[in-house]
C-alpha cells in the first residue's frame, strides 16, 4: 500500500472547537449508510483498490486527527495513519457489519496507537480504574449533566495543550465523545469496554480539563 497518499490534515468539525466552547454541534459519524456507499466497502474487501482509496479518502481525515491528538507529533501521527490503513487492508474481508464501519476502522486505529504509547512507556490509565471513586473529586455528578462548562473565550493553544496533557487513557475517551463526537455505545465497541466505563472516564477527563483551565486562567489572572 505504498501508493496510498498520506493524509495532512485534520478534521474541522469537532465538539472540542477551541473557540470557546467545549461543546459545539456535534459532527455526524462517518459511517457507509447507503447502497452505494455498501457496494464501495464490498469492492474494497473483494481486493478492488480503486474502492479502497476511495474508503481511504473517506476516512483518513478523521483517523489522522484521532491519531495525532494522541501522540502530539506531525510525523508520528502521519506513520500511525498509514499503519492504521495498512492493518485496514490486511483485515477489511474480516468486517461482517457487526458495527458502524467508521466504528470498526477506529478500533484497529486505536490499536496501533495504543500499541505506539505503550512502546513509548506511557502510562494508559485503564477503564477499571476510571471506574473507581476518587474521593478528591468530591460528590460524584450524574454523568449526563454538562459537568464542563467553559465560560468567555478560551484561546485555542490553552485549550488544545489541556487536552494534550490529559493521562492518555482519559484523552482518548474526550477526543472520541467530544471531539470526534462518538456515541458511548460506539467507544464501548471501540474499546471493548462497557458504555458505563466510557461515561465515567469521559466524566473524569472533562473534571481534569476543566481543572486544568481554571489553573490556568488562574496563573494569568496573577499581577
């Protein structure tokens, strides 16, 4: 698959807008819904490599962003991107529909990066531990309550470099929910997970952001 062009950019869509907002309209999931679109993914795994780039153009936008939001590096979001595609091409016959196939296709991306983090020696905080109360947080809040609520305008570097500095288990979570505007139900098929670990560890990152921006306008606001 060296012919597969690499992808350079990401989405503009997100829920995590950087203007100012955490929450903006939440972006449809890519997903094949119509007969056409179906007969394109039955190419695909049928070794048709024209309908192959074509799920590539789909699709790579979104698996860079996720990617790069991840480890934080141009280069190193741009090789996961092409592993992702190429794990894509070696296992596409095996998709059965059993999910959206956005939500397939994010898995096997998830995968590599994860398997990238952990030769990194990064700590991933797992989703039975996100299922344990801290007491520090205080009282804990229904998970449907709009726990995150940013206020005036939040420079978009402040934000993005909060994100950044989510523990990874937690980042991928918000980037997924919030950015990439994933139900839990699909995270939980993602992650092999239960949707409830999906909202508890959704809740505790948007605590840690929200933490980290108060920090930080506090710092601003001293003389």
């Amino acid at each position: 698959m060296s012919d597969v062009p690499t992808p350079t950019q990401s989405p503009q869509r997100s829920r995590a807008n950087g203007s100012g907002g955490a929450t903006a309209g939440k972006p449809t999931t890519t997903q094949l819904p119509n007969a056409a679109d179906a007969e394109v993914l039955a190419q695909a795994q049928a070794g048709d490599h024209h309908a192959f780039a074509q799920l590539y153009a789909l699709h790579k936008r979104r698996i860079y962003s996720l990617c790069l939001r991840m480890v934080g590096n141009v280069a190193e979001a741009e090789d996961l991107t092409q592993e992702a595609f190429l794990q894509l091409h070696r296992k596409i016959a095996t998709f059965r529909g059993d999910s959206a196939f956005s939500t397939w296709l994010h898995r096997l991306a998830i995968n590599v990066v994860l398997m990238q983090l952990r030769k990194k020696g990064l700590s991933l905080i797992s989703l039975d531990e996100a299922m344990e109360p801290n007491p520090e947080e205080g009282p804990s809040r229904s998970f449907g309550a709009p726990d995150l609520t940013l206020t005036g305008t939040i420079d978009r570097l402040v934000l993005e470099r909060a994100i950044a500095d989510l523990p990874a288990g937690y980042r991928l979570i918000f980037i997924l929910h919030d950015v990439e505007g994933f139900e839990h139900n699909e995270i939980a098929t993602m992650l092999d997970c239960s949707i409830g670990n999906s909202k508890s560890q959704l809740h505790k990152a948007r605590l840690k952001l929200r933490d980290a921006l108060r920090a930080q306008n506090r710092q601003e606001a001293r003389p």
